[in-house]
C-alpha cells in the first residue's frame, strides 16, 4: 500500500490564525492617500493643461471649480498624512515607529545587512 499522507485540518495546520497587522486608520489612510493622489494628479494635468473647453455658458467657471477640488483634495491627502504620523506614534506594534530599523543601532544593523 503506498504511503497514504494524512488530510490536514485547521487544528494540525501550522498557522491557526491571522494577525492582525495593519489596523483601520492605517487602511483609510492609505486608501484616502490612493484616491487623492489619482485625484491630484489628474486636476493638476487639467489645471496645467486645460484639455476640456467647455462652453462659457454651460460651465462659466470650470477652471475655479477645477482648483477647488485641487485645493480641497490637497488638504484632504494633508490630513490624511497628519493622521498616519498620529497613529504611527499611538498604533499597535506593527504600525508604529518602533519597527523602522535604525541604522546607527548594533541590533537592527544586523537585520539590515
């Protein structure tokens, strides 16, 4: 009889569970910098590049509008920062400043190199 491997299950498995690593204000953060990056990118192409002319009469202030969201989504991706330099000093273990390898100590030189 050849050799018959035993199924695993949950129990004899290695891993039983997760860990929780990035918790939510880091999630939202990097989302909210993900839109307003695209978001900023694409207002200040138009603010540099105006491809779209509309008519005067149908949108008499595109470009204001335009700037505004910029401006608006600037402060946003400001806040957004703001909020992961807070919960990088205030985070669980993973996502605070304590796991930046510093290069000037004995220790962590050795799990750079």
């Amino acid at each position: 009889m050849p050799h018959l491997k035993k199924k695993r299950t949950y129990k004899d498995s290695p891993i039983r569970g997760f860990v929780y690593v990035w918790e939510g204000p880091v999630r939202i953060s990097h989302w909210v910098n993900v839109v307003s990056i695209i978001i900023l990118i694409f207002t200040g192409l138009y603010i540099h590049y105006p491809f779209i002319r509309p008519n005067p009469v149908d949108a008499p202030y595109m470009m204001g509008t335009i700037r505004y969201i910029h401006y608006l989504t600037g402060i946003i991706f400001a806040v957004s920062i703001i909020v992961r330099l807070w919960w990088a000093i205030v985070g669980n273990k993973y996502s605070t400043l304590k796991t930046i390898y510093n290069p000037f100590n004995k220790k962590d030189r050795e799990y750079i190199v």
